[in-house]
C-alpha cells in the first residue's frame, strides 16, 4: 500500500479513491491506518454470488500535489 500511495504522489495524483466492502473491518481498519477516510456508502454496488452488496467509499488526498 506505501509503494502505491508513492507511485501515486511521484506520478502527479491528487487522490486515490477505493471501494471497501462494509463488512471487511480489517480492510477498513488498513485504509485508514494509511490516512484514507470514509466519504460515504454505496449501496448494492454490485452483485457477488447472486447477492447485491454495498461498499464504502475511502480517499486519500496526496498534499503534494494539491493546490491547497
């Protein structure tokens, strides 16, 4: 994840944007121990086995490249 979020600060990114299933704590709890917060929930973003699921959204902003 460390060796994304450089690639994404040297490539110019601003952000980086990801979907979390709701359920997935312990992939909750990685995004946000590496500064990703939670802006919201899509609900039934996809099927998976027949069922409809929801999914968190998380973004982490790059300071580096932003304007402010």
């Amino acid at each position: 994840m460390s060796a994304l979020i450089n690639a994404a600060e040297s490539a110019g990114f601003w952000k980086l944007l990801s979907r979390v299933f709701v359920e997935n704590t312990a992939s909750r709890r990685l995004v946000k121990s590496m500064g990703f917060r939670e802006v919201g929930t899509c609900e039934k973003h996809g099927q998976l086995d027949g069922v409809w699921r929801d999914v968190v959204i998380v973004e982490r902003l790059i300071p580096a490249n932003s304007d402010s």
